[in-house]
C-alpha cells in the first residue's frame, strides 16, 4: 500500500521525504510551521490510514465469486413454475382465481410506487457501504457487478417476454411473461444477501415480496410472471457475481482499494489554518 501524506498551509513549501512504511509527507508551511497542528492532524490521518488498511484486508477474505451448481437450483426452479403457468389449464385456472382475489382487495385504488420503488433493493446495494454498513467489496466493484446484473436480467426478461408473448391481464399487450420489475427487486435483494450477509438479505428479500405484490394487486402481471421474474434476478444476480474476478482481471483492480482523507489543521497562536490530505491507493 502507498500512502500520500499531504499538509497545507498558507504560504511556503517544505518537503520531508519518505517517512515510515511507504508514506510521503509534503507540508506546505507558513512562517511558523505549525508544528503542533501539523502533528494532531498527521496523527489523526494515521488512524484513519490503518483503518482503511484493515479495510483492504477484510475485503480480500471474501466467498469465492465464481460459478457453483448448486446456485442454479432456487432460480432454475422458480422460471420453471413460471412457464409451466403461462399455457397450462390448471395453472391457468391458479391465476384467474389470484386475480379475482386481488380485484376484490384492490377496487378502484391502485398504488404505482412499485414503477419507482423497484430500484430501491439496487441502490441499496451500490449505496450501503457508504453510510457505514461493511461491504464485501470496494465502491468500484459493486457498480460493476450491479452494472452487469443488471445488464443480464434486462436481456433476460426482454428475450423471454419477446419470445413468449404472454397477454397481460389489465392490456392486450403480450408482454406479461416474465415480470421485469419482480426480477429487478428481487436481483438488487440477492446482490444485498451476498454483498452484506443473511441479515440484510432478508430485509431486501422481504421488500421485494412486497414490489411483487403489488404487481399483482396492480393487476399488471399474472402469477406466473412474478414467480418466473423473481428466478429471473436471483440468477442475474449470481451472474453479476460470476462475472466479477473477469472483471477485475481486465480492468487491473486486483485486490486494491483506494481512500481519500482530508482533516483540518489549525493553529490558534499563530493565526494559521491548513489542511491534511491523506490517499491511500
């Protein structure tokens, strides 16, 4: 790990050189140095340095991204009740009788938040490791795999609805099967499992229950569809995973990280103010 050490003040350069493990501290001084508020906030940056050091090591002791069989079997199983449900008398017979039960919950009031709230789960993913919450990967990696989840599910959903041309209950447009705002939440839920543990995958999974409910309760989709769509993003999900070491091979990530740190510096007894910029890369 390099690690850039920076301090400013008004006026006046002086560069000290490599100090330490591979820290390079370049102050910026004024007539007075400021030796002592250059020191807390040397200190403070230090903290912060090997707090993000052991970021970078937490974040190397991850679960294997690569492909495993037994990650097929929940989604491969939920597309196959889906489909079984688009032209069969039995099924058929499930989803007009869920239909009717919601028509009678629902009446005349409609709720459309799920056209917006479905990208919740997504940004909860990408989002969560900012405010605090421990991710498994650094900002970078998580757009990326979120990028190209969701890449996946989009051509996933468009082929299958394209190619299927299931009527929609409330339309005459046949683009019911699969539902592509079930797959969206419940791809962005299964990123949120495997990014910040069981915990919060529960709560992901439980918010995309409820978009899928409310595709139904909106009469926009059949049973079937939000069933199919559901094993839809969690596959997305695992492929965004998959896709990942190629990723960090191609892109030259490796196993770095990359942290950015500024803290004042001030002085009341000479009247000088400056600032501590630490990088660590």
């Amino acid at each position: 790990m390099k690690v850039l050490y920076f301090c400013a003040q008004t006026v006046g350069r002086h560069i000290c050189g490599l100090t330490g493990k591979g820290m390079l501290c370049l102050q910026v001084v004024s007539r007075n140095r400021m030796r002592r508020s250059a020191l807390v906030g040397a200190l403070f940056c230090r903290v912060l340095i090997l707090s993000a050091q052991q970021a970078v090591v937490d974040s190397v002791q991850l679960e294997p991204c690569s492909f495993r069989v037994h990650q097929l079997i929940l989604p491969a199983a939920l597309v196959t009740v889906g489909a079984l449900g688009v032209d069969n008398g039995w099924a058929c017979f499930v989803k007009d009788g869920v239909r009717d039960g919601f028509q009678e919950l629902r009446g005349d009031c409609r709720f459309r938040t799920d056209d917006y709230l479905q990208y919740l789960p997504v940004a909860a993913h990408v989002g969560m490791g900012l405010v605090g919450v421990k991710a498994r990967h650094p900002f970078r990696e998580r757009v990326a795999v979120t990028a190209t989840a969701y890449a996946a599910m989009g051509l996933l959903v468009n082929v299958t609805k394209y190619a299927v041309r299931e009527k929609r209950p409330d339309t005459e447009a046949r683009n019911s099967f699969p539902s592509g705002h079930t797959a969206t939440a419940f791809m962005g839920a299964e990123l949120v499992r495997k990014e910040y543990g069981n915990v919060y995958g529960m709560g992901a999974y439980a918010f995309a229950t409820g978009i899928a409910f409310l595709r139904l309760y909106n009469d926009r989709h059949w049973l079937n569809d939000i069933i199919a769509g559901a094993g839809v993003g969690i596959l997305s999900a695992h492929i965004g995973y998959w896709l990942l070491p190629l990723e960090q091979r191609w892109l030259g990530w490796g196993n770095s990280s990359t942290a950015i740190v500024v803290a004042p510096a001030c002085n009341p007894v000479d009247r000088n103010l400056g600032f501590v910029l630490t990088a660590c890369f």
